[in-house]
C-alpha cells in the first residue's frame, strides 16, 4: 500500500489520514452472517498532523437491502455520510508537540543569567564553549559537538563588559551562524558603546556606531539576518547605527520597575524623578501614570547644579529613573534637591548598573529618616553580571531579573495566531465524514474516503481486502 494520502484545510495544515490498526491495510467488511435486519460497519482512523492527534470512528447502521453486492461490474454503493465528533489533544499535549527547541550558548559572565532563563522555559537548551587562551593570551576557542546544532535555532547571550571579552565573544557570533542553523539570536542586554554616540568636537570618536557596525556583519544564516535583543540603549537614534544585515529588537526594563513598585507598602506615595530632559524624554510614557518630577542641570558661575524643572517631591516616595549609572555623581546630586525639597523617602532605579572602579560604594542603605545621603532601594538588572556579583545582598542594592525572550523568528511572528491555537485545542470539532465501497475490474474492491471540514474537503482511495454479503 503507497502512502497515506494528505490534504490541506483552510490555514494551510497539512493533515495524514491513515487506518488504524487492525484496519491497515485491509478494512472490515459487514459481516453477512448477521441475523438482524441491519448490518454495523464499523471503521476507525485516525489523522495525524502536526497540530495534533484526531480520532474518527465512524459507524453506520444500514438495511441488509442497502448492503454492498459484489459482482464483476464496475458498480459501487454509498454509505451516506454522517457527523462524527472528533476530539482535540490536550492544551499540555499540543505545548509539547509545537514546542521548538532553542539552543541557547553564553559566555562566562552570562552563565548565571543563563540557567536561570533556562530553568524557566522547557523549549531552551543550555549548551556550553569551551573558553581558553593561547600562551600568549589570545583566545583559543572551541564549540564542542558544533554539528549538533544544524537546523536547530540557536541563540548566544553576550556580556560585552570590556574591550577584552568582546573580541574573545565576537569569533564566535561570527561562527554559529555558518553552522547551517535555521536562524541565530544575539541577546546583548547592555550595549557599552551607548554613551559615545555624537561627536562634540572634530576628531571625536563615535564608538556606538563602530560597535553597531562591527554586529552589523554578523554572517546571515538559514533563517535571514541576526536578531539582536538589547535593552534600553542609551540614545534612541542609535537604531539607525545598525546595517540591514541585522535586526535590532530594543525592549526595556522598566516594566520590572512597575511591577516591583506595585508590591511596595507605599505603592500609591509613590512618584517618579527623572535626572534630566534625556531621561524624561526616553522614559516618561512608561511611567505616565505615576506623578513626575523632572529635574535639570543649570550653571551657575563656574558649576552646573541640579535644579527642580518641575513637579513637587513634597512627603512623596521619590523614585529616580534613568537608563544607567557609572560613577553615580548626577543621582547623588539629583536626592540631594528631592530631599530639600521634602521627599520622605528617596530610591533610584537604572537598567545597567555598570559602576566602574566600585562606585556602588558610595551609595548608603536608609533605614528611615535619612534621604538626604542614603537610598531606601536601588534597583538594577542583572545586564551587567559583573555588579550584579558585587552588590547582591548589599542594602539597598536589589538586582532584578530581566525577562529575555528567546524562541524562534516564526514562533515570534505567530505567538498571537498560537495563543488562539493553545485556547481552542479542547474544543470538539464536528467532521463530515462520508464512505463509499467502489467494485472496479476484475473484482478489485477499493474505499472511498471523503473527509470534510473547515471548507474543504478530499477523497481518499484505500484498497480493500474482503467478501461482501
């Protein structure tokens, strides 16, 4: 018997109808021995695709008049057709079947951030490099079992927190996209170059765009161009930095923010303090639900001192917002006026705590009654590892977790499509299902099988075994 034949409905699902067992290959006839005045044909099939399992079994009660006749003619009979309930896998069942599998590599400094992200999603498979370096110190490299990944998705979490480690990193984002993977992935959650993105002054080095442009070159695999996934880059115009080789996806941080400020005992003191234009600019439709206050620098004399441009802290929870903090100098500045001003309690929040030479130090836990020179909290994210190992466990340091989503480009394009698909899996599908018995030539018996639904419809020819009575 040739291979089952397929069809396609309506969204284009390619479907398999195959007999089950025992009726492959030979399908049961009706019994003519039966005393009753009707004969039962019973039949059970089963489609297979890669949405999930169906069941059909159809039976059809029928007249001894209406029963097939064999003869040497081409003649045939019908069964008429009939409604057959069909119903669907499991929502646990159709995870599974659709889940694709991401191969996710990290570098040392990501190797935490990676297992947790792992440990939280079933589709992510962690696999590891083999980072060494040559006696003279460059790097000796090795991806172990490269021809593993072929067809799969892969992924690399970076951590570019110093010019060394970008060119151990970038040998091998280079690499994994000539493995023949079907797309590649390059999670960046902190982009270091962001701060250097104009010139001043002629002679001045735009090391943003060297940056951009050095991932810009990432060869192309299978599925197209890189995916790049970074957060709150610190100048929006950045974007324009990258090539048509790449495609930069920029999402952020503060939604960790929200939801940690909902959880507070002061949830509803609370207001929100941006250093300057820039950081009210980038940040203010986010968090336009909470009061704001937007300060600014203004020079007086020789020194630029922070000023209140607008908004009152007055006996308010003042959280200060901004992208990311090096040596601190402009938060520390920026609670100094909140606090004159009458904030009762002073916390800071930036997605990348980079915190050269341990300038973290210099920020002090408040207790209660000291916002003048201490911090209720001071939230991060954990993009930047190496502070994110300092500072845990150090008041009033709270690393938070950022969410990476890291799945295939088409399970990106379709999460809508699939999370219609996952809700209706349980739903009983009605099926019209329809039989019929031809007699051809030389007595060879076939079974039409026609299956309707969702608009379209096939038939089906099986061959048969078997007397009809």
């Amino acid at each position: 018997m040739e291979a089952p034949p397929s069809f396609f409905l309506s969204q284009n699902r390619s479907l398999t109808l195959k007999p089950s067992s025992p009726l492959h290959p030979h399908f049961l006839l009706p019994n003519s021995n039966n005393n009753n005045n009707k004969n039962r044909f019973s039949s059970t099939c089963e489609i297979k695709s890669n949405l999930r399992n169906w069941s059909i079994e159809h039976v059809r009660e029928m007249n001894k008049d209406s029963s097939i006749h064999g003869n040497n003619n081409s003649s045939s009979s019908s069964f008429s057709s009939s409604l057959v309930s069909v119903s669907a896998a499991t929502s646990s069942e159709f995870r599974t079947k659709n889940a694709k599998k991401v191969v996710l590599f990290f570098c040392d400094e990501t190797k935490s951030l990676a297992q947790k992200i792992a440990s939280e999603s079933d589709t992510i498979e962690l696999r590891t490099i083999s980072w060494g370096k040559f006696p003279d110190g460059f790097p000796n490299i090795f991806i172990p079992n490269a021809q593993s990944i072929r067809g799969q998705h892969v992924a690399f979490l970076a951590s570019f927190s110093s010019p060394a480690v970008i060119f151990e990193q970038i040998p091998v984002i280079y690499q994994l996209p000539k493995l023949f993977i079907s797309s590649f992935t390059l999670v960046l959650p902190f982009f270091p170059t962001g701060t250097s993105e104009r010139m001043e002054d002629e002679g001045d080095i735009a090391t943003a765009f060297t940056l951009a442009r050095l991932l810009s070159n990432i060869p192309i695999s299978r599925g197209g161009p890189t995916s790049l996934v970074t957060f709150d880059i610190h100048a929006l115009q950045e974007r324009f930095y990258f090539g048509d080789n790449i495609l930069p996806c920029f999402e952020s941080g503060i939604p960790l923010l929200k939801r940690r400020l909902q959880d507070l005992p002061d949830s509803d003191n609370i207001s929100i303090a941006f250093p300057d234009d820039g950081a009210w600019k980038r940040f203010h439709k986010q968090l336009q639900h909470f009061p704001t206050i937007v300060c600014a620098k203004v020079r007086e004399g020789d020194q630029r001192i922070v000023r209140i441009k607008e908004g009152d802290p007055s006996a308010r929870h003042v959280v200060i917002v901004d992208d990311l903090v090096q040596s601190g100098g402009t938060l520390v500045e920026c609670q100094k006026v909140l606090a004159a001003h009458g904030a009762e309690k002073i916390s800071a929040y930036v997605t990348h705590g980079i915190f050269p030479n341990k300038s973290w130090a210099r920020f002090e836990h408040d207790n209660g009654g000291h916002p003048e020179s201490a911090f209720t909290y001071f939230w991060i994210t954990d993009s930047c590892p190496l502070t994110v190992k300092e500072v845990t466990n150090k008041p009033p340091f709270e690393p938070e977790k950022i969410e990476v989503m890291i799945e295939d480009p088409q399970s990106q394009l379709s999460s809508a499509k699939n999370q219609k698909k996952i809700d209706a899996v349980t739903r009983i599908i009605q099926v019209k299902f329809e039989m019929e018995m031809v007699y051809g030539y030389e007595g060879k018996k076939h079974l039409h099988v026609r299956i309707s639904g969702n608009k379209v419809s096939k038939t089906m020819t099986f061959p048969c075994a078997g007397k009809a009575s």
